[in-house]
C-alpha cells in the first residue's frame, strides 16, 4: 500500500474490497490477501484521522486564544 494514499483514494479501495468479497466470494487464498489490504487501509484511515482531529483542535485552540479573533 502507498503511504501517500489520501482519506479518500483509501475509503474508496476499502469500498471496492467489500464489494469484490461479497459480490465475487474469492478463494480463500485471495480473500487472505483482501483482507490484509482491508487491515492496512483501515489503519491507515484512522490514522488520518487522527491526525486531523489533532490538527483541527490545535486550529481551534489558536483561534480561542487569538485576541483579534474576537472582532
């Protein structure tokens, strides 16, 4: 998986991938392989997340403190 992957190109892969196992039912060899894909991407979702949860209260707390803020 690429570690640039935005939110959404790895939510849309996620999407694809349910759809492929419920739709297609793969042998077991290739659903092992979905399933770690799904693992990573999930990960990496929430990783997203979380970094932008982080970026967005640190944003808020700038703009509370910021006295021209207040106009």
């Amino acid at each position: 998986m690429k570690k640039d992957l935005t939110y959404k190109e790895a939510a849309s892969r996620l999407d694809e991938i349910v759809r492929r196992i419920e739709s297609e039912s793969p042998d077991v060899d290739e659903l092992t392989g979905l399933v770690k894909e799904a693992v990573e991407l999930s990960k990496h979702c929430r990783e997203k997340l979380t970094q932008a949860d982080k970026q967005l209260t640190s944003l808020m707390a700038q703009l509370s403190e910021d006295p021209q803020a207040e106009g």
